[in-house]
C-alpha cells in the first residue's frame, strides 16, 4: 500500500513538471508573439547598409554600395536602379507581421518558404539578406500570395531566416531576383524644348534636322517638317533606355555592324553623338548602341552617362532602332 507521504511527494512533483512545461512553452512563444505587430526593420539600420542579396532556388543576385553608389556585382558593377532598392528597404521598415500561422519547419514547403539551396526547383521562397559589412542585419524568405477568402485578409507569408515560424503580412511586397530587372536602364534625357540639332546617317543617307533657339518646328532642306512625323525620335531622345549592357571586353568579340551615326546638339551648347549596331545571328538579331563623341559642355551635363559609355555597350530592342532609320528613310522619301 502506498502510503501518504509518498502520495503527496508523487503529487508535488507532477505539479512541478506541469509547471516546468508551462514556463517552456511560454518562453518559447514570448519572441514570437513579440514579432507580431514590430517592423522587420529598424529604420535606424537603413543607413548602414551596404549589401543586399537576393537568391531564389539556383539564382543568387548580390547588390551592393561602392562610393554611395547601388552596384550589380553579377554584371560587373553595373549601376543598379538605386531608387528602387531604397524604395524595398523602405517598405520594410513598414512591414508588420500581422499573424503567427505555422511553427511547424515541415510545412514549409506548403508556404514556398524552404531556403534556397542552390537547386533550380522546388518550394523555395526568395530569400532577401541585408547586411552592414560582415554582418547580417536581417534575413527574410518570402512566400507565396494568400488570397482573401471570406472574412479572412489576404496577404503574403514571411519567415525568418533559420526559423520555422510562418508569418502572415499584410502588405504587398514584391521583389525581383532577375540582374535584368535591376539594372539601372535610363541613359539619356534631352528634353524636346532644347534639342536644335538632329543628325542622322545610315550609309549614303543622311539626315539633318535644324531649327533656332524658341521655334517650334525643325526644318530639313529648308522645309518646316511636322512635328508628328518626329515624335518617334523626339520620344526615344526624351527618354533614351537600354535593355542590357555588355562590358567594352564582351562587346569586343561581337560581330557588330554598323546602322546609323546620331548626332545631337542642345540649346545649352552641349553636343553628342552614339553609333547604331546590328548583330546578326541564326536565331536573332542584337541591337547595340555606342557613345562615340561630346563636348566640354555635354561632358560636364552627361558625365555619370558618358563614363559609363566608356566601358560599356548598351543593348537596345529591336524597335529602339527601327525608329532612326524610319525617320531617316520616311523623310528623305517627303517631297
């Protein structure tokens, strides 16, 4: 027969391990009801950041500051669109975790919230590191879109790098993980107003488009030409984009023929050309583009643009280039 003191000692240590699990399990859930509702970043370690890696399955993207200035390490220090990359960081400081769905690490999966390891499929979420030199000032891995369904928000699902734990965020947030779509793509901007000069030539063909400071019309053999029929290159000009960029050395083993010579000239005095090139493989066909020439003043007005062209060929799509040589052939053509 059991006696009573051993009754009571059983008692009191059931009553202690009870108690022991009660303190484990709510230890564990402090740092994660702590998350809920605080930013994923503090915005006083936006300013010390200088890296930002980007992988998703196989693919990895490394971003980062040289001189205050955003570089793509995968493209050779190719400027990257620096507006966009402070605009997610941004974002980021505002992003609260609004739910706890899952600590279940093997659920993961169901969210496309595993870790990129290098393979080129799988439920992998896209991994976003920041780091301030050698450390690591936050690791996110974002999931899949939950749609709302019912009285239930939607939102897009979160996790921490190393953690189980599966968050639900109401913002939307998108980031992408291709070079391509973080390339700095704007080359040029000659406001329409300014141009004075427009010159174009292709082989035997030229093109040359005049007018003085304050008239609203060029005029080419001393004919006004309609604005309209400009709009094509005016627009181009206005806003001169690449799709891709090849480095000087890379560029130097393309069979790249010559289209059109662009010369331009501003009402501020600046003045500079670029050459049009065409690469002609058995599957398609590569559009390239050169600075070949400018002055003291488009030098000191364009100097970010012009170094770069330095060591840099800029590849444009197809219609980019058609547009200069429709002009050129259109106009030629006018009585």
């Amino acid at each position: 027969m059991v006696s009573t003191k051993k009754l009571l000692l059983l008692a009191v240590g059931l009553s202690l391990l009870a108690s022991l699990g009660q303190w484990l399990q709510h230890r564990s859930q402090q740092p994660l009801e702590g998350r809920i509702g605080k930013a994923l970043l503090a915005l006083d370690a936006v300013g010390t950041l200088d890296q930002v890696i980007i992988s998703k399955g196989a693919l990895r993207l490394h971003i980062h500051r040289v001189n205050g200035v955003w570089r793509l390490r995968e493209k050779s220090d190719f400027p990257a669109k620096g507006q966009q990359l402070l605009d997610f960081i941004g974002l980021l400081t505002a992003i609260r975790p609004a739910d706890l769905i899952s600590e279940n690490a093997a659920r993961l999966k169901d969210f496309n919230l595993l870790e990129p390891d290098g393979q080129a499929e799988g439920a992998f979420g896209i991994q976003v590191k920041l780091m301030a030199g050698q450390e690591s000032v936050l690791d996110l891995v974002i999931g899949d879109d939950r749609p709302s369904q019912g009285g239930a928000p939607g939102g897009r699902y979160i996790r921490l790098q190393g953690e189980p734990q599966v968050y639900l965020i109401k913002e939307e947030i998108n980031i992408p993980y291709m070079a391509e779509d973080w390339m700095q793509t704007s080359l040029l901007h000659l406001p329409e107003q300014e141009l004075l000069s427009i010159r174009i030539k292709a082989g035997s063909k030229t093109l040359h488009l005049q007018r003085n400071a304050g008239d609203v019309d060029f005029a080419f053999k001393g004919k006004n030409v309609s604005m309209a029929k400009l709009r094509g290159i005016l627009t181009e000009l206005g806003n001169l984009t690449l799709m891709d960029a090849q480095t000087q050395a890379e560029a130097s083993r393309l069979k790249l023929l010559p289209v059109a010579q662009v010369d331009v000239t501003l009402a501020d005095g600046s003045s500079l050309g670029f050459a049009l090139f065409t690469e002609d493989l058995k599957e398609e066909r590569n559009h390239y583009l050169k600075f070949t020439e400018a002055n003291a003043a488009a030098s000191q007005r364009f100097g970010t643009t012009l170094e770069l062209g330095k060591n840099w060929v800029f590849e444009l799509q197809e219609w980019q280039l058609t547009k200069w040589t429709q002009a050129l052939d259109q106009l030629q053509a006018a009585p």
